[in-house]
C-alpha cells in the first residue's frame, strides 16, 4: 500500500532550504519561538519569522521571495546584512539552476524595447526630485562618489568623484562634450563652468529633465549646456559629433543584449581620437544568482555586467583602452551615507509612500552597501579613446595631484 506524501507546510519549506548551507553560519527564529541553526560555523546572524510566510512555492526564488517577507514585515534580522548577504551568495546551492524567474529576467534586461526601457528608467527614477533630494546631497548625484578622506561629506565626495571624471576626459574650451544618462544635470554643468566646453545631456526621466532645464538657466548657461528628453540610441550622429563622451550610472540599464549596440553608438558620435569615460556597476562573473528582488522592485530592466564582457567589447570598435579605475569600497561608503540620509527622514518619506516602500528602500540601500563590501560587486570608471590619440598627458598626475 502507497501511503501519498504529505505536502510540506511552510517551516518544513524554510529549512529544506536553508539546511543547504555549507559555508558560515544563520539562526532561523520562527513564528512560534522554535529556533534553528544552519551552516558550520557558530551563526553570524539571525533571521527571524515575525509570522508564517504565505510562500506560493517552495522558495523557489528565494531572493524576491525572501525580499517581499522582509518588505511585508513577515521577516526581520538581527545582526550584520553584511554577513547575511555574503552567506546567500556564498552557498549558490540554495538558488536551483534552473531558476525559471532568473532567467526570465535576465531575458527582459537583455532585449527590452525603447519604450520598455523608458518605463523601466520612469519606475525608479520618477518617484520625484523631492524623494531624491531627501537622501541625495545638493548636486543631486544618483552615483558612486569619490572619497579622498573617509570623513569627507556626501556632497564633497560628489563633487569630487565629477571632477575626477572631467580630469580623466582631459577637456579643453571649445570642445564638446555629451553626457549620456545626465541625470540632474551636475556633472554637464560643471564641465561648462570649469572647462568651458559645450555640453549636452540625455535622459529617460521626465522629473530628471524638468530639473536640469531648470538648473540650466539657473546658472545662465543656455548658451553652452542643454539637456534632451531622449533615447541614446535617437541621437542624430549626422548633426551631432562630441569630442568627449561620458555615461555615469546608465549602463546598468543597457541590458546585456545591447551591450555592443551602446558601443556601436559611442563609436559614431565620437570624433577621431576622442575620449569616452565609463562609469559602470561590474560584477565578477556572470554565473552568480539573479537578485530577482533587486530586478522586480528597484531597477527593472537592469542587467550588471562584468568587466570582462566591457573590455572585450572595446577592440571591436577601434577603442584603446586608456585606463581603468575601482570605486568598489567608495560605493559602499556612498550608499552608507545615502542610508543614513534615508533613516533622517524616514517618517516623510513612510507618511507619502508607506511602511513597505521604506522597508523596500531602506533594504535597497544598506543591502547594496553590503553587496558591495561581501560578493565581488564592483563599480569601473573605464577610458578609452577611438582610435589612437597620441597628445594625451603621459601621466595620470593632473587627475591624482592633490
């Protein structure tokens, strides 16, 4: 006599998956106080079930899954995020293979369309300059700042990581610059001001583009800095060739199928001899599971790619590559920052947008500063020039001198 196999409930689910642990240590605290302990090691940290989760699956995608409870209240933890996000990525045998919503969205990231990819940059983006300018500093800078000091400000750090670029593109009066993936419009108004280029800014983001025209005339610069509400790939190569071309932040948002495309691009509205700087997020391989939560509730569409498919891509296009530079720890010390801006003013930003959205934003945040210090997440600024330019500097020393 076959005796049918009972289905198993929540907590059985739990600990089916977490029992695959083989490297570190976790505490599981479930609903009812019973408490289990996972891993080799003596637990580094705790997870703790406020109340049984309404698990459709068998974890079957354990980041979103495990990302909604803790957006829900379902999940707490005690103890280092960092150690927690090191353990998931250290034991990639609790994320099946076959993990058919990885894969989904990794087909998404890499081939959406030009209007998918303008409602994916609208999702986070357009959440409104009065979010941002909550947790930003005052340059409004959505990216990795540059820190000579550990102690140095937010905003100084800003304003140092945009100079550092435009040192890196060695500019010059009279050139042009294009910027694409703008953003508020600091670093093309900068360049403006300090290097006396004319300067040209792209964006999806509507809230984006209203902000940098106003910051435009604010700062009387009409005649040589404008910005456009437009797709990258839209931009006329026969009105238009730049001598330096600069994307910060954007290229996450290309997607790995058009990876050669943005390349493609860059090349025709380069001059000869031109500069482009990079500004990416890198990861160290491509075979690390999928942050599905990251991909469904931050930045849909999103694709990270590793060094190695950005470098091999230069010598298809007759680009030399001139220099390439890590930020990995000074992510993680901007996200810092951005984290404890958020937790100032957290009570505004729940009384507009609710518990789960600070629960969502507030994991986001501290989870990719973790990110960065635990799995091998990286962030490059990557020069190069088309073709070959022989009357830059012979030294980095003007883009290092204190």
């Amino acid at each position: 006599m076959n005796i049918p196999e009972l289905p198993l409930n929540q907590k059985q689910i739990i600990k089916k998956l977490f029992a695959k642990i083989k490297r570190g240590g976790l505490r599981l605290r479930f609903w009812d106080g019973e408490e289990a302990v996972y891993g080799d090691d003596p637990p580094g940290a705790t997870l703790v079930f406020n109340r049984c989760p309404s698990f459709l699956a068998a974890l079957a995608d354990p980041f979103r899954e495990l990302g909604e409870a803790y957006m829900d209240g379902v999940l707490d933890y005690e103890g280092p995020l960092e150690y927690i996000i090191w353990l998931l990525y250290a034991n990639q045998s609790l994320f099946p293979k076959n993990q058919t919503i990885a894969k989904a969205l990794k087909l998404v990231a890499g081939s959406a369309d030009r209007e998918q990819a303008k409602r994916n940059i609208q999702h986070h983006y357009d959440l409104g300059n009065d979010f941002f300018a909550l947790w930003l500093d005052e340059t409004m800078s959505y990216s990795c700042a540059y820190f000579k000091h550990p102690g140095d400000s937010l905003s100084q750090a800003q304003q140092q990581k945009i100079d550092h670029i435009l040192k890196k593109l060695n500019l010059h009066p009279g050139e042009t610059l294009l910027d694409i993936g703008s953003g508020w419009g600091w670093l093309i108004i900068r360049a403006a001001q300090a290097y006396g280029v004319k300067a040209m800014g792209i964006t999806l983001s509507e809230e984006q583009y209203a902000a940098t025209q106003e910051r435009i005339a604010s700062a009387g610069l009409a005649d040589r800095v404008r910005v456009e509400l437009m797709n990258y790939l839209d931009i006329d190569e026969t009105k238009h060739r730049f001598d330096k071309i600069v994307s910060v932040g954007m290229f996450e948002h290309v997607g790995k199928d058009n990876i050669p495309k943005y390349f493609a691009k860059v090349r025709r509205l380069l001059v000869d001899g031109g500069l482009s700087l990079l500004h990416t997020i890198t990861d160290i391989t491509e075979d690390k599971p999928q942050n599905t939560w990251i991909k469904t509730y931050i930045f849909p569409g999103g694709y990270v790619p590793t060094l190695r498919e950005v470098i091999w891509q230069l010598p298809d296009h007759d680009f030399h590559l001139l220099h390439v530079e890590s930020l990995r720890l000074h992510y993680a010390m901007t996200l810092d920052r951005w984290y404890g801006n958020f937790l100032r003013h957290v009570d505004a930003i729940r009384q507009k947008y609710g518990e789960r959205f600070v629960r969502m934003w507030g994991l986001y945040l501290k989870g990719a500063a973790a990110a960065f210090r635990t799995t091998g997440l990286d962030i490059h600024q990557i020069l190069f020039s088309k073709g070959l330019n022989n009357d830059l500097p012979l030294t980095y020393e003007h883009v290092y001198a204190p």
